[in-house]
C-alpha cells in the first residue's frame, strides 16, 4: 500500500528514502512531516480502509477438523466412518 501511494502521490525522494529506512513504526513520524497534507491524508484512508476491511480467510478442508457447512454431509459415502464396522464397506443388504 505504501508503494501504491508513493507512486500514485508522487512522494518526494526525500520522502520515499525515510520510509525506507523505517525499523519500527514509531520512525514513521518524521517522514509524515516531507508529505503534503494531501498525501498523508491519501495513506491514513487507505490504512483505514485496509484494517476495517475483514482479513481474507481460505476455507479450510473438512480433514483439518473444521465443521462442516451446515446442510453438507460431514461423512463422505464409502468412507470408514460411513460404514457400520468402520471398514469403509458397506454391509450386505
């Protein structure tokens, strides 16, 4: 997101270079003093915008011990647990 505005913004070189060179957040303060009002204001919208956003999450296979969706067989025919002896073949009918 920084590149993203850096480029999108124009950040000065001065600018770019003390981003740059940030350790921690708290380096941040100098470098928000070489951005115009325009450009900080630009960041902080879309750092906003990133953390009100809700993470993107896979949906994680039914082997790892996650619930299955609700209505969807949680047991797959054929397999061990569907079988009455725990075989994963079915009992003679």
């Amino acid at each position: 997101m920084i590149r993203e505005r850096c480029e999108r913004d124009g950040w000065s070189a001065e600018a770019t270079q003390c981003l740059i060179a940030m350790k921690q957040l708290e380096d941040a303060a100098p470098c928000a003093k070489l951005l115009t009002d325009e450009q900080q204001a630009a960041l902080v919208r879309d750092q906003e915008a990133q953390l009100a956003a809700p993470p993107a999450r896979a949906a994680a296979p039914a082997a790892s011990g996650a619930a299955a969706p609700p209505g969807s067989d949680p047991v797959a025919p054929g397999s061990a647990a569907s079988s009455p002896d725990g075989s994963g073949t079915p009992s003679p009918k």
